[in-house]
C-alpha cells in the first residue's frame, strides 16, 4: 500500500512516522511530479489551511488531487486537512477541495482552549485519546457523512465513502488505531 502525504505545510513527518509504524510505505508530495507515483491513499496533515490552501493553488497540485478525491481516492484530513474537505466553513470565505459535505467552524474553541486532549469514543474503536491543536470541529454535517466521533457535543470525527477527516491530530500520539482504520477503509475501498 502507498500513501501519499501532502508535505507542502504542517505536520506531516508525524504521519510518515506513525504510517511506517503500521508498514504501509508512504511518500511526499511537493509538486506535481509527485503525483505520478502510484497512490492508494492520500493524507491531508494539519497545519494552517489558509496557507495550504494557497500553497496547493500556486504549486499547480490543486486542481489534479481534487479530480483524484472526487474519482475516490481514499483521503484523510486531520486538522487543517478537515478543512480543506469542507464544503463549507462557518467563518471563513475560503473553500478548498469542498468535496466532503460538512460544514465546519475554524479556530472553534477559541484562543484560551487553543489546546488541550480529551478522550473519547471513536466509531468501533473504542475510546481514543485526542490531541487538539487551534482545531475546528464539525457543525453539522450532509445525509451522506457518518459521524465517527463526538467531545463535548461537537463533532470531532466524520467519514463519507472514502474520506475521513478528524479535528484533531492522531499522528502525535503513539496510539495507531485511527490511522489503522484509514487504512482499513482503503483496503476495502479496493
Ligand atoms: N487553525 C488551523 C486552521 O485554521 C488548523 C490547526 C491545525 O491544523 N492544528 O487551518
């Protein structure tokens, strides 16, 4: 199985980290010749969307790896890479791929709880830790989208088809099961 991990911003070594760790090999994308190399899965890391954003738009990767999600490659966006999924941000004018039909709110818990960990239930997982770095979470989300994982009445965790996205950052802490389910779904999605 190979991985493909944008690598434009963020923290994208985590996820190359915690995917060698499960054997699956991975490489990164920086520029569109990157993107000729066989993928079976894409990660979105988290960091600042905005900035990704533009990054994706100027390094020509934009276009290509929104045609590659909306054909079903299987795609996981933490954080930012949430974000860059959302049909729609409650406060932000920016949209990015949009192909996953949820709605989020950026930077939701504000300066003072910029950063904590909570533990909770994730679908089928059992309970998880969870780190959380100037996260979003999830408003609501379309008909399509099933939820994954709730902390403190907020949608946190959510899958449709063959995208997953979480507000917050599996790949900082040593528990593999979320990032194991990704790969779960790709190997169904084969
Ligand atoms: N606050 C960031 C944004 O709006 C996301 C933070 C993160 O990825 N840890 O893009």
């Amino acid at each position: 199985m190979n991985i493909g991990i944008l690598a434009v911003q963020g923290a994208f070594i985590e996820h190359d980290r915690m995917l060698s760790r499960l054997g699956a090999s991975c490489f990164e994308i920086r520029q569109k010749s990157d993107l000729s190399r066989p993928m079976d899965g894409l990660i979105l890391p988290g960091g600042e969307s905005t900035v990704q954003g533009k990054l994706l738009r100027d390094l020509g990767l934009f276009a290509p790896l929104k045609e590659k999600i909306e054909a079903g490659l299987p795609v996981f966006g933490t954080c930012a890479g949430l974000l860059l999924l959302a049909k729609k941000i409650e406060n932000d004018e920016r949209r990015h791929f949009a192909t996953m039909d949820i709605t989020a709110m950026r930077n939701a818990y504000g300066r003072q709880l910029g950063s904590f960990s909570a533990e909770a239930e994730f679908d089928g997982l059992g309970s998880i830790p969870m780190t959380f770095i100037r996260a979003p979470y999830i408003e609501s989300v379309g008909k399509n989208v099933q939820v994954l994982s709730v902390v403190e009445g907020h949608i946190v965790a959510a899958k449709q088809k063959s995208q997953l996205v979480t507000a917050f950052h599996p790949e900082l802490l040593e528990d593999t099961r979320v990032h194991r389910y990704f790969l779960d779904m790709i190997r169904t999605a084969v």
